[in-house]
C-alpha cells in the first residue's frame, strides 16, 4: 500500500499544475517577483517566540524581526476581545456597552502597533508618511494563528477624543496594506491575468426575509448603477430576485461582484457561512460549487465576510478567502459588522477611483480602499469600529 500511495503520488505530481501536491513548495516560487510593489510579512506566534519574517521581492532569504513584546498570551487576550466586538456587532446596544467596544479596539490598535506594527515598519525603512506627490509603498500581511482576528492593517495610536489626527504612528498613514492567506495563494492571484470584458453584478438586499433591514443599501445600489449602468454586461439583482439559485448564475458570468446584503460568519462550521439572500444564505459551500474562472473584482459590502473561524486559526475558510480560491484577484471584505451609514460613501469612493481615466481598473483596489477608509476616518478618527474592519485581499 505504501508503494501504491507512493506511485499515486507521482502521478499527481506529474500533472500540470499539482507538481508540489502534498508537499512543501519551494522558496523560490512563493517568493514574490522582483517587480513587486513590497514585500509580504508573515507574523508568527508562539509559545516559544513571537516574530516577522519579511519576504522581500526576489530575494534569496526572508529577513527575520524579532518581536519580543509580542507574547502568544497576549496576542490570543487581544484576540478575544476583537472577538466580542464582532459578537457585538451594531445591533441595539446601550451607550455604555458601544463606548466600551469602542474604547476596547482603540486598546488593541494601540497594541497592535507597538509591539507588531511598528517593529515591522521600522526595519522596513517605512518611519513616517510619504513626501507629498510620493507613491503610497505597498505591504501584505500574512498573519498566523490568533493573529489572524486581528486588525493589523489598521494598528496605530489613534485619537479618543476629538476631530483631529495628530500625529503618523499608524499603518494607515505610512503604508497601503493588503492581506494574504498564505504565500502560495499570492503567488497564485498575481499569475492570474485579467479577463478582457468586465462584466458588473450587483446584489442587493435593503430588506430580507427574517433579518433587520439595511436602510443604506438603496443609496449604495445607486452608486453603483452610477458607475456601472445596468444593461450591456452589467446587471442588478435586488431583494426577491436575489435567491441562491440566481445569484450563484449570474456570479459565474460576471467578473466584477458587489454584494451589498448582510452576512454570517458560522465559526463552529465556516463552510456554512454565507451571504444572507431572498430565500436563505448563499454559503461558501454553494459558492465552491461554482467552476474556477478568472475574474476581477469582489466587492463585499456585508458584516464579517473576513472573519474566519477560531476552531482552525491557519484555515483561512471565510466568504473572502472562498471568493478569491474562485478566481478573484482582488477582494474588498469585513473582518467584523460594519455600519450601514457610511457604505455608501466607501463604495462611491472606492469606484470613483478604479474608474479615473474612464477605464475601470481592479489593479488600484488597495490603493483605492486605503484613500476611501482614510477619507472615513478623518470624519470620525476616534470610532476604529466605522473605519477599521475593512481590509484587501489580492496582488
């Protein structure tokens, strides 16, 4: 039996494509190409240490950042108190109850950028905002274990009372961040071209069966008809038209999505986490019934589409992780609920900027993301839990 698993193996491996199937993947094809925009940090902790290791683009080695006031306690007690503000959400609170979340996330951003964040920044050379009329430089994390319910991209010393940032001691104002699940899934996305015609969906759901209503979505689906007209390739799918059966349609022919409904994260059985439509969720395992393709855009504009589950840290199974394994290369998500008001801001800032020049573009969907979340904050600089759930995924 060993010599036959051993024989399937080697059968596999002589595939197209599975060449390192059940095995490690060489250094040299993880490591992002040497015209990369910057480098991909992956954050590691551990009873026995906590560390960076920062992969430069084409390089031989990756360089290590020690982290020594980063333990695993604290990083898995910070974790759990993110935790509950995703339990939270923005459903009915007392005051008391939404100032202490509040006051909490400002706490572990806080954390979060001395002990990580900073550290990190600092070997890179990234000790300030850049000059005026200077490229943003790019950064992707790749977080591990516990770390991964946290905001990294969003660490910083924020202010708590008043209108005004006074200082740059955030990632927010020195370096445009994206995430990655793993090193493989990066490399994977930036060998994906894009496809020639876009094609715009939009789902949306300003009410649904069982579950409160959005308010803000009627204003979030004119945004988008703005930006994308529907007819000639772009459509609009809203409220009872919306079932699973349709949607999961009209995403396989579409390479831009935008779903603006709400959403679920089932942290005991992450495959059944999915996006809240007419007749019931669209789950992740509906959606990884759908044929890979190569596709541009997934925009989610719902609660906790990036969080994952805390059964298996280093599984990255959440809505939008499964929408990149689909073939997206860039993906626009939520690590917890965010609020109704604002969304229609961040998406008409968002698509303004990925269609200057009269093209739309999907390669500027970090950049874009980071000026929109830096517009949201200048509103409300002391509220992380308005402007810090957002994240990018992709090249």
């Amino acid at each position: 039996m060993a010599r036959e698993w051993d024989d399937v193996l080697a059968q596999v491996r002589a595939l197209d494509g599975f060449e390192h199937f059940l095995a490690a993947v060489p250094y040299p094809e993880l490591v992002p190409p040497p015209a990369a925009a910057g480098p991909v940090v992956v954050v590691n902790a551990s009873a026995y240490g906590c560390h960076a290791l920062i992969v430069d683009p084409g390089s031989e080695h990756a360089r290590v950042v020690d982290l020594p006031d980063a333990s695993l306690a604290a990083i898995v007690e910070n974790a759990n108190v993110v935790q509950r503000v995703q339990a939270t959400g923005f459903r009915p609170v007392r005051g008391l109850e939404r100032e202490w979340d509040r006051r909490a996330l400002l706490d572990v951003l806080d954390w979060l950028w001395d002990v990580i964040a900073a550290p990190v920044l600092t070997e890179l050379g990234h000790t300030g905002p850049p000059g005026a009329g200077d490229e943003w430089p790019r950064l992707w994390w790749c977080p591990t274990g516990a770390l991964t319910l946290l905001p990294i991209h969003a660490a910083g010393h924020h202010p708590r009372l008043g209108t005004v940032i006074r200082n740059a001691d955030s990632v927010l104002d020195r370096v445009v961040s994206s995430y990655t699940p793993t090193l493989a899934a990066l490399a994977r996305s930036r060998q994906l071209t894009q496809p020639g015609r876009i094609r715009q969906l939009t789902v949306g759901m300003p009410a649904t069966p069982g579950l409160p209503p959005l308010p803000a979505v009627p204003a979030e689906l004119e945004v988008l008809a703005n930006y994308f007209p529907p007819g000639a390739g772009n459509h609009q799918l809203t409220e009872s038209r919306a079932t699973r059966d349709a949607a999961l349609t009209a995403i396989a022919a579409h390479s831009w999505v935008h779903l603006a409904c709400h959403a679920g994260q089932e942290h005991a059985d992450p495959a059944r986490s999915g996006f809240a439509l007419w007749d019931g969720a669209l789950t992740i395992s509906d959606l990884a019934g759908l044929a890979t393709q190569r596709r541009d855009l997934a925009f989610l504009s719902a609660c906790q589409t990036a969080s994952g589950g805390v059964r298996h840290l280093d599984e990255a199974i959440h809505l939008s992780a499964a929408m990149q394994f689909l073939g997206y290369r860039h993906v626009i998500a939520t690590m917890w609920t965010i609020a109704d008001s604002p969304a229609p801001q961040v998406a008409a800032d968002i698509y303004r900027s990925l269609t200057q020049g009269g093209t739309p573009d999907p390669s500027r969907s970090a950049e874009a993301l980071h000026q929109a979340i830096h517009s949201l904050r200048r509103t409300v600089p002391t509220n992380p839990l308005l402007w810090a759930p957002y994240l990018h995924l992709g090249p």
